[in-house]
C-alpha cells in the first residue's frame, strides 16, 4: 500500500527515482526498497520514517498519510 501511494505520487509528479535521490541524498536503492515496501533492506526504522517524509517532501507532498500506512504495515509485525 505505502509503495503504491509513494510510487503514484512520484509518477504523478513525472520524477524518476534518480532525481529524488539527487534532491534528498537518499540512495537509489533505499528509494526502491520503500516503493517495494522491503523495509529491511534500509538501515533502521528511524531512517525509513525520514526517508519516507523526505521523498513526499521533495514531491511536495504532506507525509501524514504515508507515515500512517507506514505504522499500519508496522502494526501488523510487531503484533
């Protein structure tokens, strides 16, 4: 779900995965690994919160959302 809503929002604004990682440092593949929803593969969660608002950031998107469907999809593993 939160891929999904990164990936549409990203698309919609017609910005490539590259450009987000040149605007917000983040590296590509971390970019892939939150649109894919492999959490794992990014170095904490305190980094995927921050990448997650500083990707919707760049898109000029409010981040509530995704940090929400972020904890639901959280929620469901810590349970």
């Amino acid at each position: 779900m939160l891929g999904q809503y990164l990936r549409r929002h990203r698309e919609g604004a017609d910005i490539s995965l590259n450009e987000i990682s040149i605007s917000t440092r983040i590296r590509v593949e971390y970019l892939k690994a939150l649109e894919s929803e492999q959490y794992d593969r990014i170095p904490g969660d305190t980094y995927v919160r921050g990448y997650i608002k500083q990707y919707l950031k760049t898109l000029s998107v409010d981040p509530a959302e995704a940090c929400r469907l972020y904890e639901e999809h959280r929620g469901k593993f810590i349970h």
